[in-house]
C-alpha cells in the first residue's frame, strides 16, 4: 500500500516527531509508514486521517497486487 503521509506532514509543516507524539507512536514507526516498510493497522490509520482531517483514501493508496 502506498501512502502520500510525507508529503502532507512536510506540506504542513509538521516533524516527524510532532506527529508520533500526536499518534502516541514512536518516530521509527512514522519513518517507516512513509518508506513504505510498514502498513498501519486501521485504528492507526484512522487516528492519522482524523489528525490531518483527510479521508483516509487520500493519505493511503491501496493497489490490487
């Protein structure tokens, strides 16, 4: 799944320290939510499109393999 997270934290001005404690992750889990090398789980998605006040489709692409 892609996601478009990097983008919308940096339009917005917003480390990404700021976010995981927003969240209540760690940093290494935002790095790795923007690298692609992690899927959040849907509780986790719903907590990033409601801080950015998004629908979750326009932060996180999902693509039938």
């Amino acid at each position: 799944m892609k996601n478009r997270l990097e983008e919308i934290r940096k339009q917005r001005g917003i480390k990404q320290e700021g976010l995981a404690e927003a969240l209540e992750v760690s940093r290494q889990t935002i790095g790795s939510l923007e690298n692609g090398r992690y899927n959040p789980s849907i509780l986790l998605a719903f907590k990033i499109s409601r801080y950015f006040k998004l629908n979750i489709e326009e932060i996180f692409i999902y693509e039938e393999e």
